[in-house]
C-alpha cells in the first residue's frame, strides 16, 4: 500500500506541474508518466485516465479531510472549502475548464453535494419543500464557487464567503418582505 501511494504521489505532483505549464486537454499519459519516470502501465494500474487523477488529487487533498461533525457551522464549511480552492487555484482552474463525462467539473459536483446539501440546510433549514431548496442551493452554491475560481480577478476567500453570506441573507430579508405585502404565508 505505501508503493502505491508512493507512485500515485508520484504522478499527482507530475500532473500539478504539468497543468501549470499547459492545458489539462494537451497533457497525455505519456507526459505524466515521462515527468515522474513512471511508465503507462504504471499508470493504467493506479487511474482509468487523466481525469481519474485530477479527481484522486481532490478526493486526497481535500475531500478525505473533511469531516462535517469538525464545524460549528455552515459558513466555516465554506471557508475551509473556498480556502483549499484558493490556494490550489491555478491546478483546478485549469481543472474545471474541462466539462464532460468523466471531467473533474463533474466529480466535483458529485463529491460536493452532500457538503453543499449541508450548507444548504443549515442556512435555509427544513420545510414542506426541503428537496427543492437544497437542490437549488446546493446547485447555487456549486456555480458560485466554480465562477469565483475561475474568476481572473479572484477575491479572497473570505470575502467571497462574506460575500455569499450577504447575498442570502439579503435576499431572504427581501423575499420575506414581499410576501409579507403580499399576504402570502412562508411554505
């Protein structure tokens, strides 16, 4: 198990070093392998694809860390999230370019659901039409963060999440306000 872990190691940092010098659709197996003197079977044994590390990179650096029990809160959740994405930006900037099956904008997606679910039921809570909300949020929260990385421009992860905050909270207090006028009662 530690060899294993040696190599995909091995071909994880190739792969970062590659993407910072060219597109994620110009890099083939055999520059990944030829930057870690590994060969293609090598590779073949550890990752169905190029895509198939990209994701491993995330799942090991980030995803097998969290722990949701670990947080007071949803907003420190996204912090942590936003704060890893910034300082790896330049590696899943080039990452989430690429849309598609197999891609890492799509496992990213499924790997953050249940977090993005979770942000989403702490900030709006339970109802009668709780599947919905925590769709639309989580979907919401999932383009959020995509744009903000890919953002040339990118603000500071803290402002960024200081930024959503706001935005929720704004936009319930209006929501709430119009239906109020409106005499419509909360679902």
């Amino acid at each position: 198990m530690a060899d294993s872990n040696i190599t995909r190691n091995a071909m994880a940092a190739a792969m970062k070093t590659l993407m910072k010098e060219k597109k994620l659709s110009k890099i083939s197996i055999a520059d990944i392998c030829g930057a870690c003197g590994m060969n293609r079977n090598s590779f073949y044994y550890h990752f169905k694809d190029k895509y198939d590390l990209v994701n491993w990179i995330f799942y090991t650096e980030f995803v097998s860390n969290i722990q949701l029990e670990d947080y007071p809160d949803a907003l420190h959740l996204l912090e942590d999230i936003c704060d890893y994405l910034y300082q790896e930006r330049t590696f899943y900037k080039a990452a989430l370019k690429i849309e598609g099956q197999n891609s890492f904008r799509e496992y990213f997606s499924e790997v953050m659901e249940p977090y993005l679910r979770y942000l989403a039921d702490q900030i709006m809570g339970g109802g009668k039409e709780e599947e919905f909300f925590l769709r639309f949020f989580g979907d919401a929260f999932l383009m959020a963060i995509i744009r903000w990385v890919m953002d040339e421009d990118i603000m500071q992860p803290r402002e960024f999440v200081r930024q959503l905050d706001a935005t929720i909270s704004l936009g319930a207090k209006k929501i709430t306000e119009v239906k109020q006028k409106k005499g419509v009662s909360e679902p």
